[in-house]
C-alpha cells in the first residue's frame, strides 16, 4: 500500500478548493455558453426563442389562461392577430417546427408558465418531413407525449385539425389532401379517447376538396387576416367553455 508523505496531503488538501472553484466556475460558464452559443447553434426545438418572453412572464406571475403551441399557423396568427392573444392567452408558435420538436418546447414553453389549457396545432411540417422523414405513427407518439405532459399537470389539452392545404409550396409534388385528412381522423379520435378537446378548423376553412378556401391563405397553407378571423370564431366559444369549466374545477 502506498504511503502518502505529509507534503503530498497538504497539497492534495490546498488543490480541493481550487478544484471545487474551478468547477463552480466552470459550471456558470457552460449556463452562459447554453444561453448565449450553444443553445442558438444547436437547439433543435429553438429553445432560445421565447426564453426571455417565458421568463418575464413567469416573474410577473400574470395568469395564464391557455398557451397556443404550434408551427409557423400558429406564430402567424399572434404577428397578423395580435388582439386575439388578449391577456392569458400566450402564443408559442415557432415556424417550420415539426411534433418532435414542440414535445421538447413542452416543458419550457408550456408547463412551467403553468396555464389552465393548451392548444396544440400541429402536423403540418410532419407531413412535410421538416426535420427529415416522419411515419403517421411517429407523429401520433408525439402528440400522445404531448398530452401525457400536459395532463400530467393538470393542464387541458385542445387539439386542433392540421388546416387544410392542396400542397406546400417549399415541398413541390408532395401529396398533402390525404395525409392530412388521415392524420386529423387519427387526431379527432386521439382527442374523444383521451378526453381532449377537438376543436376542428376545417368547416370555415375548407374548400371542400381538402384545400383552402379562396382569400383564407397566402400561399394555400398559412392563413391571411381573414382566415385568422375565421379560426377565431372557430376557437373562441370552445375557450370559453373550456376555461370556464377550468375556473370551477
């Protein structure tokens, strides 16, 4: 067994705390390379974009009645409708996102502003294959940890048909009409058997063929003011319900 000399030990002693410094000073390094290189390089679910919102609004303690968490339809609606999003009503919306990438916004972007209801609109970019190929049952795993996430505190979930769209202009030849009238069919019954709230976009945006109604999109998939107004009619009254019935619970 080796014997250690007495300089040895004062040495190793006097090296503990400049060991216990350089970590704690390099712990406080890599939080501020998260916030200010890593996280903008490599955050895949774009964590960084609402942080400091998340934050000022968590320190205000202002309530927060129901989180909108979608893709580029759903940023959309908050920059062209921005009266919709009155107060408690938060939107969190992030263009281009696909399902895999809103189930890790989940934490940060939802459950810790701790509202009463979420409302997820997402399938879009799935279909698209935004983040690379993506199967019907990948997308439908995503929203099913969605929801568990939510229910798991307390929070109700509303789950929105993906709109309407004849094709998507940045995916030229894909076939849309089919896939995501499957994925809304899978989505209507995901929602009757977990107790969620369907809350179906279609009849007011719809042409009737699986496309968009003249005047209600710019591109055949993001709506124009016109198409936000006619969600709002849509969504408003399902709100109401659903937040007056979380008000008494």
């Amino acid at each position: 067994m080796m014997k250690l000399s007495r300089r040895t030990l004062i040495q190793t002693g006097l090296a503990v705390p400049v060991a216990v410094a350089s970590s704690a000073a390099l712990a406080e390094t890599l939080e501020e390379q998260c916030k200010r290189e890593l996280l903008p390089k490599f955050d895949f679910p774009q964590l960084g974009k609402y942080r400091d919102e998340n934050d000022r609004l968590i320190a205000s303690k202002a309530p927060v009645d129901v989180v909108f968490l979608g893709d580029s339809i759903t940023e959309g609606w908050r920059d062209k409708r921005p009266g919709f999003f009155s107060p408690g009503r938060i939107g969190r919306g992030i263009s281009g996102q696909t399902t895999s990438q809103m189930v890790l916004r989940m934490m940060a972007d939802v459950v810790h502003l701790k509202p009463k209801a979420v409302h997820i609109m997402a399938g879009t970019n799935d279909i698209a294959g935004n983040t690379g190929p993506m199967t019907p049952a990948m997308t439908q795993d995503n929203f099913r940890m969605m929801n568990d996430i939510a229910r798991a505190h307390g929070i109700k979930v509303l789950i929105a048909s993906i709109p309407p769209a004849a094709s998507f202009p940045w995916r030229p030849g894909l076939q849309t009409r089919q896939p995501i009238a499957d994925m809304n069919a899978w989505l209507k019954q995901f929602a009757r058997d977990t107790g969620a709230v369907w809350v179906d976009y279609h009849p007011v945006l719809d042409d009737g063929a699986g496309a968009m109604r003249p005047g209600m999109a710019y591109d055949g998939v993001h709506p124009t003011e016109a198409g936000y107004d006619a969600m709002a009619t849509v969504v408003e009254p399902v709100l109401k319900q659903v937040l007056g019935r979380a008000r008494h619970a």
